[in-house]
C-alpha cells in the first residue's frame, strides 16, 4: 500500500492507517522524520481505542518523545492499552513499576504485569519473572520455578535465559553443583549471542572449572566478550597481559 493510500484512509479515519501514518513520522520512513507529527496521529488512532496506539503513545510519553514527558500519563496510557490486550504495554508496566525512577517501585505490580505479557508469549517478560523467582524479588526465592521459566526462555532463544542457567549449575543454587553442565550451558548461550556467557567462559577457562585451565582459551572468549562491551572481560584480558592470571 503506497504512502498516499495509507494517507487517505488515515484521514478518512481508519485507526491502523493513522498508526501506519505514526510509524512512518516516527521512524522518517519515507517523510522528515516529525515525533511530534507521530504523535498526532498515535493520538487519532488511541481516541478511537486502538491498543498499539495507546502503547506508543505511552512509549513516547515515558520518554518525553514528541511531546513533554508525563510518566503518570504513560502509566495511564499503558494501563488503558494492557487492559486491551496490547503484551508490550503489559510489559512496559512491570517494565515501569519494577525499574523506573519516578514510579513507586511496587515488584508484587510488576509481576502480575510480566505474568500477563508472558501469557501473551512475551520473552522478555517471562525471562524477568525467572529473575524474580530466582533472586526472590517481590516474591519468594523459588529456583526450581525460576529454573522452569529460564529453560523455556532459553528453548525460544533467549541467550541470557542460557547465562543464568549455566550460573545456577555453577554455583549450586538449588541444584547440585555441576561445572561441566554449566559449561554446556554457557557455551551455547555464548555462541548465540551472551557476553556474559563469553566472559564466564573466559574465568572459567582462567580456574579450570568446568573447563580446561587454558590462558590461550580464556582469552578467545574475553576478547569477545570484550567486543560486545564487556568491562569486566576488558579488565579480566589486562591482568593476564600483566601476568596476574596464570
């Protein structure tokens, strides 16, 4: 559909052409990229009850984009757009309620949120609730749960999922401690994408747990690790330069 079709049904009301019309200013797909022009139409097509509209705006009125940044107003926007079934304003409400400053941070809120989102087969959502559980955040410490969410998060992708996996076999929380599982682990959320699997590898490489003592290979996944943004495996590949780490 071409830019003066999706404008006409905009203008003749049609709120998934008025979203359309918001994406295109937002992203300057096409036109000058205008937030403010964004936000005008994320508006009409919010009045009208769409959900997804409701959640931009509430994206942008969290971030103070396009228009003065009001984080009751998000929360209100996201709230109106989750009750309509939108999974990424669910998200962005247990997002809001357990890490924003400026929102009382209300953990028994942000995992109803994120238990909602995941319903919906959000990820992201499911893989916080396995860190709640797993760290007891607003809810009992509960590792065979977390374990449970962290393993179905990892089967759909999620490389972090592979990490904490691999830490709990590691360190022996709530389950037998078992280095050579947590190097499976760890490996194969390294090789999809994990720093911290690639810089764990590394120390686990630099003591010999769960992997062979080898500088050489320490040293291949602290350089990855390291390129992806890693401060720790940066500080890590220095003192084996220094000759602190043998």
């Amino acid at each position: 559909m071409g830019f003066e079709e999706v404008l006409r049904k905009a203008q003749d009301g049609d709120p998934d052409a008025q979203v359309a019309m918001g994406y295109l200013f937002y992203r300057g797909d096409g036109v000058v990229q205008d937030r403010r022009e964004a936000a005008r139409w994320f508006g009409l097509a919010a009045d009208q009850g769409n959900a997804e509209a409701m959640c931009n705006l509430g994206h942008m009125r969290a971030h103070g984009i396009g228009m003065s940044c009001n984080l009751e107003k998000a929360m209100d926007l996201y709230l109106k757009s989750a009750e309509l079934g939108d999974a990424r304003a669910m998200f962005n409400l247990g997002f809001m309620y357990s890490d924003v400053e400026g929102i009382p941070q209300d953990w028994e809120k942000a995992y109803y949120w994120y238990s909602r989102a995941a319903e919906e087969g959000n990820i992201v959502s499911l893989y916080r609730m396995a860190v709640m559980n797993d760290e007891g955040r607003g809810i009992p410490q509960d590792i065979p749960r977390a374990i449970e969410l962290y393993t179905k998060c990892f089967k759909a992708g999620y490389e972090k999922a592979g990490y904490r996996l691999g830490l709990i076999h590691l360190e022996g929380r709530g389950v037998p401690k078992n280095p050579d599982k947590a190097a499976k682990f760890m490996i194969k959320a390294a090789n999809m994408g994990s720093e911290d699997a690639m810089c764990e590898l590394g120390k686990m490489h630099i003591n010999g747990q769960g992997m062979t003592h080898s500088l050489s290979n320490a040293k291949k996944w602290l350089t990855k690790a390291s390129n992806r943004g890693s401060s720790e495996a940066a500080e890590l590949l220095e003192r084996i330069e220094r000759g602190e780490l043998k």
